[in-house]
C-alpha cells in the first residue's frame, strides 16, 4: 500500500487514491465538511476532524467507521501521541 493515500476535503468525502493507478480506491461521504486527517502510530485507525466540531475514527484496514467524538471547540488538526 506505499501507492496509496488518503485524502479529506471539504467536500464532505474521505479518499484513498493509488498514485500508481491513478485512480480513487475508496471513497466514503462523511456527514460535514472536513478538516484534517490522522493515522495512529501502527497505521491501523484513521482520526478525522470536521466542522462539527467532532473527530470520527475508522478502521483503516477494514474501512469501517468506529466512533466520533464531540468536542466544545473547533478541531482544525491534531496528532496521535
């Protein structure tokens, strides 16, 4: 998967595109427009800010969505520790 990687925007998708395909994998709508984009040291969960003020997690591998969080401030980036 070193050809791959994932974007965000704000036009509400998620994207994995293959740079050596050239082509769009996957893509998922998400329910706001979105910020930034994170992976957890092992690669495996995929953080997502919105402007809703949330950060949603999904499972990389498997494409899944596995929770959002709500915050009470605007979450324009963050990083895992």
């Amino acid at each position: 998967m070193d050809s791959v990687y994932a974007t965000v925007a704000r036009d509400r998708h998620i994207r994995l595109i293959d740079s050596k395909a050239g082509k769009i994998t996957k893509s998922e709508k998400t329910r706001d427009d979105n910020y930034s984009l994170a992976f957890s040291p092992d690669g495996n969960i995929m953080g997502v800010s919105n402007t809703k003020d949330e950060l949603m997690f999904y499972d990389f591998r498997m494409w899944k969505h596995l929770k959002s969080v709500k915050f009470n401030d605007e979450i324009n980036d963050f990083c895992w520790d």
